[in-house]
C-alpha cells in the first residue's frame, strides 16, 4: 500500500514538473503531501486544458 502512495506521488511530481511547477508556497514538491500534489496536479490541470483558452473551438 506504501509503495502504491510514494508510485502516485512520484508519478504526480513527475507531470507537475511537465507544467514547470518546482515549488509552490515555498515548498518543494517532494516536501508535499500526496493529497496536496493531487490538489496542485488537477488545478493547473484544469488552467492548462487546450480547450478551455480564448481562441480556443467555441459553439456560437
């Protein structure tokens, strides 16, 4: 179960850093808990989807 943790939260740091973030709050990523990095992941997630921009396919 331990191991599944520290997979999920490397796998997690892994694609953060895919979206440049190294720090947030002061605090490095692999100094944050699992739940934390799982929070940060689906926000920049979210502010990074490629149809959610301006100029990005709209219905009109």
């Amino acid at each position: 179960m331990r191991n599944n943790k520290e997979k999920r939260r490397q796998k997690l740091i892994n694609l953060l850093i895919l979206f440049n973030v190294y720090k947030k709050d002061d605090q490095q990523l692999y100094e944050m808990t699992l739940a934390k990095l799982e929070f940060e992941y689906n926000r920049y997630k979210l502010l990074n989807h490629p149809h959610g921009e301006f100029g990005s396919i709209q219905w009109v």
